[in-house]
C-alpha cells in the first residue's frame, strides 16, 4: 500500500529588492522626490545607526576595566589608526574623508569622556 505524499509548498520568489532603497526601508539619495522623503530617509538611516552607536559606547566604556589609569584612557596612537581606518573606509565609499575623520574625532572626544567616567567608576577608593 503506498502512503499518500505529504503536499510540499512551492517556495514563493524572493522579489527583488527596490534599486530606490538602500536598506531596511532606507531611500537611496536619488530615490527621494522631497526634503520630506530626505528627511524619513535620514531618520530611518539613524534608527539603524543609533544601536550600533550603543553598542560601541558600551564596547569602549568596557575597555576602562583593562587601561591602568583615568590618564591611560586615551591612547593617542590608537585614535589616530582609527583615523586612517576611516579616512580609507570614506574614500572607499566615495564620500569625503575630511567629514568622516571630524565626526570620528569628535565621537572619540565623546566615548572617550564617557570611558574616563566609567573608569572611576570602578577604580574608586575602597573605604
């Protein structure tokens, strides 16, 4: 006696991603049609950037339990590889690496306050 089959589903095509949108809803620049297109466009693109943001704050704020003194959090040396890494990843991108080393340096001056603060956090005094 043979078993009936189990049905299978017929996997649906994938349709194919909008040559308008970037990612996860993003418009391409040339996609938006307003200022108002621009501006959602901008906003959604900071819904995907303020996480990973976060998660690099808590990344550098964690880097305080390793560094051996509030004077030792910043490491001159290292703020500027990461200055080359992103002028490099800009012209990459074909954007202008001036802008992108500005904001880095300015979201290293912020991190790096906030690294200092947890740093005397958890080396305070005993007593």
């Amino acid at each position: 006696m043979t078993r009936p089959r189990a049905k299978t589903k017929t996997p649906k095509p994938k349709s194919k991603p909008s040559k308008d949108v970037w990612t996860k809803g993003v418009k391409r620049p040339s996609a938006c049609k307003s200022l108002a297109e621009v501006r959602a466009a901008i906003d959604a693109m900071d819904d995907l950037l303020l996480p990973m943001l976060a998660h690099r704050l808590k990344l550098v704020a964690s880097a305080a339990r390793f560094k051996p003194s509030v004077a030792g959090v910043v490491v001159q040396a290292r703020v500027e590889e990461i200055v080359v890494r992103v002028r490099k990843a800009a012209r990459a991108q074909g954007v202008n690496p001036n802008c992108f080393e500005d904001v880095y340096r300015h979201l290293i001056d912020a991190y790096t306050l906030e690294e200092q603060r947890n740093w005397k956090k958890l080396h305070k005094p005993k007593g």
